[in-house]
C-alpha cells in the first residue's frame, strides 16, 4: 500500500463517485464543490491501482481533513486510518497549521477517536448522511 500527494484529481474524483456518489447516494453537486483546485490531496494505491483518497484543506491555523474515502474491496485493511495518519503528518509540516478539523459521519466518530480525534458540537446533517465536527490539536 502507497500513499503520496498526488495531482491526479481525475483517480480521486473517480474513487469519492464511486464511494460518495453511488455508494452512499450524496449528489453530485453536493461531492464536487469546487474547492479541489486549493487542497492539498493524498491517493493511496495497492498495486498500483488507486484504493483511496483524502483531501487537505488549509483554513488559518487549521486543517480540514475531508473527502476520504477507500473503495469497498480495501476497507478493513487499516488503510482508512493510514490516510488519516498521512493527512496529519501532511498538516504538521504546513507552518502555522495547530489543528486538524473534520467532519465524520457519526458511525465513524469511534475510528476517529482512536486517532486522537475529539468530537463537539451536535449532530449535523450533511448531504443526507449525520456528521459531527471532530478535531486534533497539535
């Protein structure tokens, strides 16, 4: 398994369709929001086929961690918390950058937290699914 900052917005549009569009049925006006030109983004491969995908964006003196997403044939593999490992070694190496931010849909709330992510605030709909902000100091 590889994971690396990549240009290849095609193969990371391509794997959040297949996981956020048809998977989990969030519209396509919803996934795609514009702001991939200003993010930072991590595709991971197996073999050299692409598996998974996060993006990094940075807000001030935080990053938001969002979009990620691993095909349904590598789940269970601990690649969904390399991604997370790799987007925060991505954001410890950002000057100025304190905090990682995320939204987690709250079936996920505990794989976020063995990752010492803390969550707050209250349940939020987004694109259909219930999410909770979570967040990691530095």
């Amino acid at each position: 398994m590889k994971i690396e900052r990549t240009t290849d917005l095609a193969a990371c549009h391509a794997l959040r369709r297949a996981v956020f569009i048809e998977e989990q049925g969030v519209s396509e006006a919803e996934e795609m929001d514009g702001k991939d030109d200003q993010a930072i983004h991590l595709l991971a491969s197996q073999d050299g086929q692409p598996v998974g995908s996060a993006r990094i964006l940075l807000m001030g003196d935080t990053g938001k961690i969002g979009r990620v997403c691993v095909l349904a044939q590598a789940r269970g593999t601990g690649l969904g918390a390399a991604l997370i490992r790799a987007a925060l070694d991505v954001l410890r190496d950002q000057p100025g950058i304190t905090r990682a931010r995320l939204g987690a849909q709250t079936h996920a709330i505990g794989f976020y937290e063995k990752l010492g992510f803390v969550a707050h605030g209250p349940v939020y709909d987004d694109a259909g699914i219930p999410h909770r902000d979570m967040t990691r100091e530095f």
